[in-house]
C-alpha cells in the first residue's frame, strides 16, 4: 500500500536544473524518457523488504532516478533506489 508520495527535488547538478519539478517529470513520462510511477510500482512490487511509503523523484547526473521509502517487517525502514528509465533497482539501503 502507498502511503504517500512525494515528488521533491534535492540540490541539481549542473544541467538538471528542473529537477524533480512536476512538469519536468511529466514530459519525461510523456516523451517516454522515463517511466511512470505506477510503471515503476507494479515492476518492484514483490522484489522489495516491506511496502512503500513514500517516493521521491529526482535528477542525478542527467538522470531520473525513484527514490523508495519502504518500512519493512518490524518498522525497518529502507531507501530503495530505482533507474526511472529501466525500472531497474539499483540499490536498497537500510536507514
């Protein structure tokens, strides 16, 4: 189940200078450049240590990258990063 979701941006690199922003999202959706959230959320359902909570998404050295907010079994909470484009999990740490 998701609890929220948070589309936020965090410090830009240089060239992402609408990182994160709503509309900057939505083209990149639209032009296939990345996928969608709901995209991106059915491709990890089950490969994740608990449910997600909350999602951000920004650009990173050009970019886009999901960023998951899990809380696992016994409150454990989780970052998990995910490659917008491929769907891909790059990484889960624990926080």
């Amino acid at each position: 189940m998701l609890a929220g979701v948070v589309l936020a941006s965090g410090p830009a690199a240089a060239g992402d200078h609408d990182n994160g922003a709503p509309d900057a999202v939505r083209r990149a959706v639209e032009a296939g450049e990345i996928k969608s959230l709901a995209d991106i959320l059915a491709s990890v359902r089950g490969k994740l240590p608990g449910e997600v909570a909350g999602v951000e998404i920004e650009r990173q050295r050009g970019r886009w990258i999901y960023e998951l907010r899990i809380v696992g079994e016994k409150g454990h909470l989780y970052e998990a990063y995910v490659d917008a484009r491929s769907g891909e999990i790059e990484r889960i740490k624990e926080k």
